[in-house]
C-alpha cells in the first residue's frame, strides 16, 4: 500500500506539480522561440536573394542601400535574440508577440521600398499571421492581425517610390506572376515545415500537462485514500489486541489443550492475527504514527530476504521460485511502503496464479546504480486494455470491486521514489511486473557513492 500523506504533504505535491507545469509551458515558449529565430534567418537570406535578383536580373531598380539596411538592422536583432535567449528558459507570450511585430514591421519596410501594395510579396502577411494564431492567445493574435492590416493598409495610402508594372495577361512571363508564385511556393513551404513543427511542440506541451493533471488527479485520489486508511488502522488496534488477548487465553484451556489440530487452528489464527497488526503498524508508521517503532538500517539482501520469508509464511502460495542475483550487496534503509508495494505486487500475481509465483532481483546499470525486481505469475496474463490502462486506480479484470488499486498505488510509490513500474505478458503464458528503482534513494547516504564490500553469492 502507499504510504498515507497528510494534507500538507499533498499541498506541497501540487505545488510540485503546479510547479512542473509552469516549467513545461516556458519549455514550449523556449523551443517556439527558437522556431522563429531558425525561420527568421531563411526569411532574411531570402530577401536579401530576392533583392538582388529583382535588381540584378529582372532590371527593377530598387534602393539597395535602404532594403539591405532593413535586412541588415533584421539580422542584427536576430542575432541580439539568439543571444539574449539562449541562456535562458522562461519566455513568454509578451516575447513571442514582439518577435513577430518586430518581423511584420521589417516586412512592411521591404514591401514600402519594393512597390508596395503591388509587390506580390505582400502575401507574406498572411504567414505572420498563422504565426500568431498558432504561438499566441487569443487577445496577442489579433494584435498581430491588426498590425498586419495597418501595414499592409499603410501600403495603399504611403506608396513607396518604386513603381511595378503588373500584366498578369501575359502570364508567367510577366514579373508579377512571377512573384505570387515565388510567394505562394514559399509561404507554403514555410507554413507547411515551421507551422507543423510548432504545432508538434504545443501537442508535445500540452499531453506534457495533460499528464500532470492526472498525476495531480492521482495525488489527491491517494491523499484520500491514506486519511481513511490511518483512520481505519487506528480504529482496528483495539479489537486486533483483544483478540490477541482472547487467543492467548484460549491456548490455556480446554479442550484446546487436549487436541493437538485445535491448537494448530490457534496457531494458524495467532499467524494471521499478527500479520494483521503488521499491516495496522505499517499504515501507522507511513502516517506518522511510529507505534513505537523506527526505521532500521539494514542491508539490501537482508531486506530482501526478510521480505519474501515473511511473506511466504503469511500466504497460500504452492511455490515461489525466488532469485536474487546481487553481485555485491548495499547498506539500505528499511523502507515500509517499499516493502508493502513488492508486497502488492506479489500478492497480485498469487491471485492470478495460486500454484507458482516468481521474484527475479537483479542490480541493472553500468554501475549496478538501478534494483530490478521482477515478479511473474502463470496465469491468464492481463488483457490489452489493463495493459493499455496499466497504473490508474480499479483497472483490474478480476471483476470486483476496488480491484485494480494494488498496482496503482504500487506505481505511485514507484514514482515517489524515482522509479518506474511497467507490466508485459509472459510467453507461453502468464503476466511479469517489473518494479526498477534507484538504489540511491533507499541507500544511506554515506554509502550511496561506494558500493557496500559485502560479498553475496546468487540464490537459486
């Protein structure tokens, strides 16, 4: 089971969460930042190509040294950009919104000096303005439409000094076709790359959040779920002590003393007893409610080891073919929630497979740094949609009610410790639950560098 928290370490988690989502929006802003600067320097190699070929090679006089001033004070901005941006991860929607007046105005002054409204480039408006609908809000998008209008309307009534003749009865000779198909090619293949990458970077951003609402959904679920489970133990002590008590005094009277399978019965009972107050202790404990008693500092095979005899001895299981595979062993803090979530798990596969449950512990990683635990059964395997759901609360197929909270509290001690829980089916049959966690988050901390010099030898 997870471990209970109280409502200030809930609010701390949202504010965890709340704080991951703000992160995740500046990502998204940093990386469309990054989108214009890339096409904000195609757009000023193209001018300056197209200048130079409506000059040189069309014979349309153009002010050279005004256009590729414009060019020239649009690259240097370019350049402030990428250096002022770089080092940093927050941007905004107010800097996104000047980046593309920034671009709208630097296109009106080319088109000013290029003939204006008359220039077939006028077109690249448009662009500007899928830009904003797709990086802005709704308010900073329309401020974009509305520069974009001004300028283009600033064409009509400043018309520039250069004047081109537009005969678009010639057809694709005359210079003017010529134009709106260059325009059309290239605001087509600029909206078609640039566009569809940034809206790859917001469907990115916002499954990101979409994530972290369900986690945060989770949290609260969980936080729940702990206040009634600590209510619930500390309401159970009292009858589990006088049963304790009953059991006890039981054992001294007849007939149990005089039939030996009557005080098998007893003992069985006295069994099951204690292992319900182990489990009242572990809620306590996980709540804060210590019990009297603290966490021990131990070793990861001892731990172990402790783990599965324990549990074997408290459940119906025919065979567990336990293998624990350490090539060195590791000063550990005991952990109750570690323990009740292999607990869980474990527990799990018995109900799927009563005859043959299997536990696999491994070290993985270059430096042994990562506890692999995995735990097979021989049953029916999960179906594709408990794998597709794998994780969230009552995804079960075992047809009862609250099944299916097991693993999802078992994943969320996982990732509370910073580790993962993933779920596949054996081949020919039968399900395997994988638990992988950082040993530096059980280890202590002044072993967690060196590796411990125990010796272990594999368990078969």
């Amino acid at each position: 089971m997870h471990p209970p928290e109280t409502p200030a370490a809930g609010a701390d988690k949202r504010q965890s969460i709340e704080s991951a989502r703000s992160d995740t929006t500046r990502g998204a802003g940093m990386r469309n930042m990054q989108q214009l600067i890339q096409l904000r320097w195609i757009a000023i190699i193209g001018q300056v190509a197209t200048i130079g070929f409506v000059h040189f090679a069309l014979e349309i006089r153009l002010p050279l040294v005004s256009m590729l001033g414009v060019a020239g004070y649009l690259a240097a901005f370019n350049l402030a950009s990428l250096i002022f941006w770089r080092p940093r991860q927050d941007v905004g929607d107010t800097a996104l919104l000047f980046a593309l007046l920034v671009d709208v105005a630097a296109l009106t002054a080319q088109l000013h000096l290029s003939g204006g409204i008359t220039n077939p480039f006028v077109f690249l408006y448009l662009l500007q303005v899928a830009l904003g609908a797709v990086l802005l809000p709704g308010w900073a998008s329309w401020v974009v439409v509305a520069a974009s209008s001004l300028g283009a309307l600033g064409l009509v009534l400043f018309p520039g000094q250069v004047s081109l003749t537009v005969d678009p009865s010639r057809g694709i000779a005359d210079p003017y076709v010529q134009g709106l198909l260059a325009c059309f090619l290239l605001a087509a293949g600029l909206a078609a790359f640039f566009i569809g990458r940034i809206a790859r970077i917001l469907r990115d951003r916002d499954s990101r959040l979409a994530d972290l609402r369900q986690q945060a959904v989770e949290e609260e679920h969980i936080v729940r779920m702990g206040l009634l489970a600590s209510g619930a133990a500390h309401e159970l002590g009292t009858p589990l002590a006088i049963l304790s008590v009953l059991l006890g005094d039981w054992r001294r009277m007849a007939p149990f003393t005089e039939h030996p399978e009557l005080q098998q019965d007893l003992d069985e009972m006295q069994t099951q007893l204690a292992r319900c107050k182990s489990i009242v202790t572990g809620i306590l404990l996980s709540a804060g409610d210590a019990r009297g008693e603290a966490p021990a500092h131990t070793t990861l095979a001892v731990f172990l080891d402790e783990l599965v005899s324990e549990w074997s001895a408290t459940r119906p299981v025919q065979t567990l073919d336990y293998r624990r595979h350490l090539d060195a062993d590791l000063p550990i803090v005991s952990d109750s929630g570690l323990k009740q979530m292999i607990g869980n798990i474990l527990d799990n596969a018995l109900e799927a497979s009563p005859e043959w449950v299997g536990l696999t512990v491994s070290r993985e990683g270059e430096h042994g740094q990562y506890l692999r635990l995995k735990v097979g059964d021989a049953g029916p395997g999960f179906t594709a949609e408990t794998l597709a759901n794998f994780g969230k609360p009552y995804n079960s197929s075992k047809g009862r009610p609250g099944g299916g909270l097991g693993l999802f509290l078992s994943l969320n001690v996982a990732r509370s410790l910073g580790g993962r829980l993933s779920a596949a089916n054996r081949s020919p049959r039968g399900a395997e639950v994988t638990l992988e966690l950082p040993l530096s988050s059980l280890s202590l901390a002044s072993d967690d560098s060196a590796p411990s010099d125990l010796d272990d030898s594999d368990d078969d």
